[in-house]
C-alpha cells in the first residue's frame, strides 16, 4: 500500500462480544508506555518478529524434541500456536 493509499484512521471495534480487544489495547498501552495508536502500531510489528525469532530458536538443532516441545508450549498463545512434530509448524488464530 502506497502512503498516498493509507486511511487517515482506522477503526477496531470493541463491542458485540469484542470487548477484550480494548483491554488488550489498554495493556499494550501500558507496557509500551505509548498512547493506545501507537501501541497497536508497536505490537503489531513486534509479533512478527517475535514468532521469527521463536521459529529461529525451535529449529536449533542443539534442542532435544521434549526441549522444543516446552519451548513451543511456553511461546503459544490464543492466537499464536507453536506445535512441534518432526517438522516445526506455526498456526494463527486465522488459520484454526
């Protein structure tokens, strides 16, 4: 997307059962010590390199299986799944 194509805002909608989102929000706000815009903005680029860097560590080959599996239960989250089988495999909320 070209800057000239970017929204001057973005909506998120917080209700119908969406409440949590404004809570995580509220909580990214808090620990990037930001406002709630940029906030969103920070964590959206960290997760991406966080799960690289996860991937990265999972892969090692000095790592037994029960080792990655821990590692990979320690790293999942609600929307973020590490699993490790004979090959290392990465599931977002969006593909479950």
């Amino acid at each position: 997307m070209s800057h000239s194509e970017t929204p001057g805002s973005v909506r998120i909608r917080t209700d119908d059962g969406n409440e949590w989102r404004f809570d995580a929000i509220q909580k990214a706000s808090r620990f990037y010590d930001c406002n709630r815009s940029n906030a969103v903005a920070f964590a959206c680029e960290d997760v991406d390199q966080l799960v690289s860097a996860a991937t990265h560590v999972l892969e090692r080959d000095d790592l037994t299986r029960e080792q990655r599996r821990e590692i990979a239960e320690t790293l999942s989250t609600r929307a973020v799944k590490f699993t490790v089988e004979t090959e290392l495999s990465v599931t977002t909320k969006g593909e479950m």
